[in-house]
C-alpha cells in the first residue's frame, strides 16, 4: 500500500529544517539511494535519473494517481501528469508541463511517462483510441529522426519540442499539434567524438532488407559512410536494437498513413545523404591557373543521381561549382566544395524533418467539432 509515511527523508524539499542547498542536495541523495527518485519542492517535481528500471511505472500506479490528490501519495511524476489532467477536465483550464534538465537527465523519458499516463486515463471509443495511438506512433518517429545516441545519452534528442495535444470536454485526446526547434542538422555531418549519428541511420541500413538496400543503392556495412564516422575515421556501429527499432518506425510510418511511395521516398533521401557524404573532391588545375576540384568517386554520384532522379552533369556542377553572376560560374576548391557537399547533406535532411513534422501535424489535426482544452 502506498503511502508517504514510508517515504524516506523528506517527500517535499520545502519541509527541509533548515533549507539549504547542502540539506537539499542530501535529501535528494538520501532518497535516490532507497530508490525515491521523485521529490517535490512545493508543486514542482525534481527527478533524479536512476539509469536503470525501477517498478515505478504501471497501469495499477497509473489508477492510484488518477483516484488520489497530489500530496496524498508519493511523489511521482504521475502525480504532476494527473493534477495536469483534473485541472484541465475540473476547471476547464489549459495545462502546460515545462520538462526541463541537462542532457541525460530524463526529460524524453519523463515525456513519454506523462503520454503514456494520458493514454490510460482517457476514453476507450474507436477514434480516441486512434488518436492516441497516432501520438505514440508520432513520438516514436521523432526519436528515429531527430535522437541520437552520445556519450551521455543512448537517445539524445537533437531538437526542443513542444506537444501540442488538444481534448474534448470529456477528456479525451482529438488532436495533436508538434513544434520543433531548429537547428539541429549541424550533427548530420558533423560528429563529436564517440557520438552517433540520428538513429534512423543506423536502423536503415540493418533494418532494412536486401531487396530494399538494393533498391537503395546502400551497403550494410556502417563503415563504408563517411557520416556515420566520428572524425571521419572512427566508425560508431549498429547492433540489434537498431534492427528492432527499424520495425518499430516502419511500422509508425504505416501506423501513421504515411503511403508506400512516401515511406520509400523517405528512405531514399537517408541514402541520399548518406551517399552524399561520402563524395569526395580532389583539388584540380584549370587552364587558365585557377584552381579547381574534380569528384574522385563518380560511382557514387551516378548513383545518387539515379536516386534523386537527378542528371548527373547538373549535380556535378552544383557541387563543384557557384554562380557569382547571372550565367557566370567559378570553381570551388576541393575544400569549399566539400563544405557544400556537407551543406547540401544537412539540408536536406533537415527538409527532410520538416517535412516528416508536416506530415504528422496533418495526421494528428482535430477531426471533430470540440471546444478547446489544452495539456501542453
Ligand atoms: N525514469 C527513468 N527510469 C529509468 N531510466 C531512465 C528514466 N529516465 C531516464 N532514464 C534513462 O536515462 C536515459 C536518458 O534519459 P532521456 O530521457 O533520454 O534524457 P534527456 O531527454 O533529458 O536527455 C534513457 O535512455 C534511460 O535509459
Ligand atoms: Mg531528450
């Protein structure tokens, strides 16, 4: 049975006698030892990361929360997404939960507690069930393309974001709304040291099967893209959760109603870029004594130009060349075309997630005439 007279140290920082940083700090402390990683201050909930999985999230938790007020139970994040949920259905107010910490801190994962909390509380009809499986499925999308596993965190988010779910006087999700900040892109072609590229790299290319990487013009192997290296010369590998989770987004993209032709289209600009950042320039002599640069590996462009159903003279030129007047071009050098070539990997990536945004923001539109009430 839960109770807060189990609770070791004290459950709310503001009953700390005195109150100080060494007094907070070892409260925390105290309590993170005996596995009490939430603790309040007043209506704010600190969570201390526990790196590894503790029996602190499930649907019988889930029901004891929604029943009982915040400061009845244990701290718990639970507690922070419920009072969110009454307030909204009791008062009729908008909600907002502010997540916030350092890298590695919790906050995806916190995130996705509060969503899984909102999925168990609210309605069981056919299109509720549906929108809120679309959130989920949106969640996961945004963590193939927009996370990353670093030093730090196995699932870095590389972007700030903000849901936007709307519900109906009864409570229940009808519509989704995502905001994400740029820029982010920088990481797809430059890596620090031990970090991973975004997942859905690494997912592709073991995920995918023959037939599909074929199609793609892509290898299995990780080492063969020069992105995927940290300082270009380190390859970072895939392993079986990458498998695994190359279904889970494929299967979210269908879940989503994203076409066979989109998820397609999707895959080949990851091989599109991954193909791009592996063009390599050599610096060359033009005639009249300026210098220039020629693509050492032209199979690679060929290829890239057959997938982006580009013709090879014109994406040769884009890439070695820039206008400076209208119809005048100078060469680049092998070094600043290798800048647009990491230039042009970002962007189009980058479109590539706005896009995908796009998509799912359209997906996750209001279907039904409902008043407005917002959990942010
Ligand atoms: N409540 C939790 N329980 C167990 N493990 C957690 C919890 N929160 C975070 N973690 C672990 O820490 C890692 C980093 O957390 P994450 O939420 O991605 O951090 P952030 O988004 O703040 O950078 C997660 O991948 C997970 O392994
Ligand atoms: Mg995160």
């Amino acid at each position: 049975m839960l109770s807060l007279e189990q609770e070791v140290g004290a459950w709310d920082s503001v009953l700390l006698e005195p109150l100080t940083e060494d007094t907070f700090i070892g409260n925390l402390q105290q309590r993170f030892k005996r596995d009490h990683i939430y603790t309040y201050i007043g209506n704010v909930l600190v969570s201390v990361n526990p790196y590894k999985k503790l029996a602190l999230y499930s649907t019988d938790l889930v029901e004891t929360y929604v029943k009982r007020g915040p400061f009845q139970l244990p701290p718990h994040i639970y507690a922070i997404a419920g009072s969110a949920y009454r307030w909204l259905n009791d008062r009729n107010e908008d909600q907002c939960i502010i997540v916030t910490g350092e890298s590695g801190a919790g906050k995806t994962e916190a995130a996705r507690i509060v969503l899984q909390f909102l999925v168990l509380v609210s309605g069981d009809i056919s299109e509720v069930k549906l929108m809120k499986d679309r959130l989920v499925q949106a969640n996961t999308l945004l963590e193939a393309f927009g996370n990353a596993r670093t030093m730090k965190n196995d699932n870095a988010s590389r972007f700030g974001k903000f849901l936007d779910i709307e519900f109906d006087y009864k409570g229940d999700p009808v519509s989704g709304h995502l905001t994400h900040s740029p820029p982010f892109q920088a990481r797809v072609t430059s890596l620090s040291p031990g970090d991973r590229n975004f997942h859905i790299f690494y997912q592709l290319l073991s995920g995918a099967d023959i037939h599909l990487l074929k199609c793609l013009k892509l290898q299995r192997n990780v080492e063969h893209y020069t992105i995927l290296q940290t300082n270009r010369n380190q390859p970072t590998l895939t392993d079986d959760e990458d498998k695994k989770l190359f279904v889970y987004t494929k299967s979210a993209l269908e879940i989503l109603g994203f076409n066979v032709e989109d998820i397609v289209d999707i895959f080949q600009v990851i091989a599109i870029v991954l193909k791009l950042g592996n063009l390599q320039f050599v610096p060359c002599n033009n005639i009249d004594g300026t210098e220039g640069c020629a693509i050492s590996n032209e199979y690679e462009l060929f290829e890239i130009c057959e997938l982006l159903g580009a013709e090879h003279r014109w994406l040769q030129r884009a890439l070695t060349s820039r206008q400076i007047e209208d119809g005048i071009l100078t060469d680049l050098s092998a070094y600043e075309a290798s800048k647009a070539r990491d230039n042009l990997c970002r962007t189009l990536y980058s479109r590539l997630f706005t896009w995908l945004i796009n998509k799912i923001n359209e997906i996750l539109k209001v279907r039904f005439n409902i008043g407005p009430k917002n959990v942010k």
